[in-house]
C-alpha cells in the first residue's frame, strides 16, 4: 500500500463519501427489534424462539417478519462469537421464507473493530482457541519483545496475564481479513424500515443534517481509515497484528518522536491519533449518545419533535441505556421506544430479555414470560 493511498483515505475524515452500505431490506407487515445481547446466547435464542422468528433447531421461523438487532451483541458475556455466528446465519435463512434479518452496529462493535478490549471476557476469548493457540500465543510474545518500536515493554508474565488464550485468534478474526471482521465491516449504524427508525444509541439534533446514507458512511469511513493506518503500521514494523488500540496508540505516539525526516508519516499518524473525537467513538455519535434515555420530558419532547419532522417518521428505536425493572421504555408521546432491558442479568440487575413488536400500528413488548401492549 503507497503512502498516496494511505493520505487518500485518511481525507475521507473531511469528507461525508465512501463505498454504500447494503440497504434495509422493504419492511414487511411484522417488525421485531432486539437490543443489546452482549453475549447472552442463551437469552437470545430464547427470546427469539418467544418472538416466533426461530424454531427448536434455530433455524429461521418468521416466514416474512423483519427482524432488527440494534447493536451491542458483543462483549461482557461469555457467548459473543456464539451470538455473531447465529446473526449471520439468520441474514441468510430469513430472506429464503421472505424474511429480512437487519444487524446494526452498537458501540462495542467498533471497539473491538478498533481494539478496545476492556470488555471482551475470558471465556469469549477461549471460544476461538485451538490446540495451536499456546503455540501462537507464545510466537505473539516472542514477535512482541522482538519489536524494536514498543514503548514500555511488559514483562513475560505481564503480557501473558493480559493476553489469555484465544487474545490472539480473536483479533485475528475480527480483523478486516477475518471471518466476523469482514461481515461486521458490512454493517450500518443506522436502518429506517417502514416509518421505524432503529439505532443503537440516537441521532443529536446537532448532526440531524446528515442524512441517514451519510452518517452510515461516515462510520464506515473511519472504519477504513483506522484499517488502512493499522495496516500500515504493521507494514513498517511499527506495530504488530495482535496489537489492542491501547498498543497502536502507544506505538503511533512513539514513532512520532522519529519523524524529522518523514514528514508524510507525521500526517498521517497525527490525523490516526485524532480518533477520540471520530464520529463512531464521540460519546455525541449515534454508537454512544445517550440523550434519548437521559433527556427531561421539557428538554427533550421538541427536540424529539424536530427530529421526528427531518426524517419523516414516527418513532425512533433505540438500545444502549439498560431500563430499570428490565422493561422496554417508552418516551415522549411514544415518538421514542428504549429496548435495552439489560438481556445479560448477570451484569445488569434485574435485567431480561425483550423484543420489541411493530404490527399494524400496534407495538408489543414481547418478555420470556408474558407480553404487553405499550401502544
């Protein structure tokens, strides 16, 4: 890769352009919204099999409903890949019984894209072992301490503690090369079916001039940017393929102290490390904002309002923010709907799983154990 190309991709950052995500499949009579799984498998196909949009064997059951995930199925549980592999095999079996399955980027998603690993749990990371993985973990180690360029090496015993077994193969496969890193690179933030639009986090008024293509791809853009700097970082021995974003950033910050002499290289590393105030990491972006849940009634009903009138629809569905009590939150006259109910208990007490209904202008809370009609 020529250092033209790398420059070239780096100024997308100012510009809203770039490759177009699939589009949302037309909506269809029945919408079913599910928010953050966090590697809760079991929850998950259970609440899917209460929804009726997956039989006994998993397959797909929901004959022509959509089924919409809002992003967050990874990190905290201990069944991520689990939940991806389910996901993925729903997008193909839903479309053969006229169905759609829309998967959404969450905020953890593009942390582990971006390898922001402070979520990723041991028993997530021992689902991509093998028996070569102490082989590779010990290769990782040694091509590590080999590095002339890593600042404040760890001790052995260090590195081996914060990369447990299975460290290695998953960023590997999350990777852009990877099995999940290619279809997670496939993925919008944002999905409008019908006159439903779903998110994981919400749209700022602020940014509400973007129409919802280009936000998509302004997300996908510093995607391609970290990918293309990361892959460059690797090339010139900056930094190795394992390397977590704490790792790049500690590499990117040292190389810049040897750039008197390669001013290109000084552009490029300075505009990689701008990443805290990128679209898909700002806590204001639509992964992380979290005004929907957090706004008062007064504050919030006119700019609900606003937003509402821009993208000319009915409702926002979101996820990110756990409800208390593990029930789906409905704000502002019903124009927001709150479907995070914290489906992984073990972290958020008194959490469950949910879905969230849209048939024929009726929307249903769908619980493991009962059901409510919230409008």
């Amino acid at each position: 890769m020529t250092l033209k190309t790398v420059l070239a991709v780096l100024g997308i950052l100012l510009a809203i352009t770039g490759t177009l995500f699939l589009a949302a499949p037309a909506a269809s009579s029945r919408l079913v919204a599910i928010a953050d799984i966090h590697g809760d498998y079991d929850a998950f196909v259970g609440i899917l099999q209460k929804a009726s949009l997956i039989d006994a064997n998993k397959r797909w059951s929901g004959k022509n409903a959509t089924l919409v995930q809002t992003g967050d199925y990874l990190d905290r549980g201990p069944k991520s890949r689990q939940v991806m592999d389910l996901l993925m095999e729903l997008q193909k079996d839903a479309p053969r019984q006229g169905g759609a399955a829309i998967v959404l980027l969450g905020n953890h998603e593009t942390m582990n894209i971006y390898g922001d690993m402070r979520y990723v749990t041991d028993a997530d990371f021992a689902s991509y072992t093998d028996d070569k993985s102490e082989k590779r973990r010990q290769s990782a180690y040694e091509a590590y301490a080999a590095l002339k360029s890593a600042a404040g090496k760890m001790s052995k015993d260090n590195w081996m503690k914060s990369h447990p077994p299975g460290f290695v193969e998953q960023r590997e496969a999350l990777g852009p090369n990877g099995k999940y890193g290619k279809w997670l690179r496939t993925l919008p933030a944002i999905a409008k079916v019908d006159d439903s639009i779903f998110l994981h986090g919400g749209i700022k008024p602020e940014v509400a001039a973007l129409k919802i293509d280009q936000i998509n791809r302004r997300i996908g853009d510093e995607i391609k940017v970290f990918d293309t700097v990361e892959n460059y970082m690797i090339d010139e021995r900056i930094a190795l393929p394992f390397f977590n974003l704490d790792d790049f950033t500690a590499a990117a910050k040292a190389a810049l102290m040897d750039t008197k002499n390669n001013p290109d290289r000084k552009k490029y590393l300075e505009a990689f490390l701008e990443y805290p105030s990128w679209f898909s990491i700002s806590p204001d972006g639509p992964l992380w904002f979290r005004g929907y849940a957090q706004w008062s009634d007064s504050d919030g009903a006119p700019q609900i309002k606003k937003l509402i009138e821009l993208f000319g629809v009915a409702r926002f569905v979101v996820g990110h923010t756990p409800q208390p009590g593990g029930q789906i939150g409905k704000r502002f006259g019903g124009q927001v709907y709150l479907i995070d109910t914290g489906m992984l208990s073990t972290y958020v007490a008194g959490g469950r799983a949910s879905a969230l209904e849209i048939l024929d202008g009726r929307i249903t809370a769908i619980y493991p154990t009962e059901t409510k009609v919230l409008q």
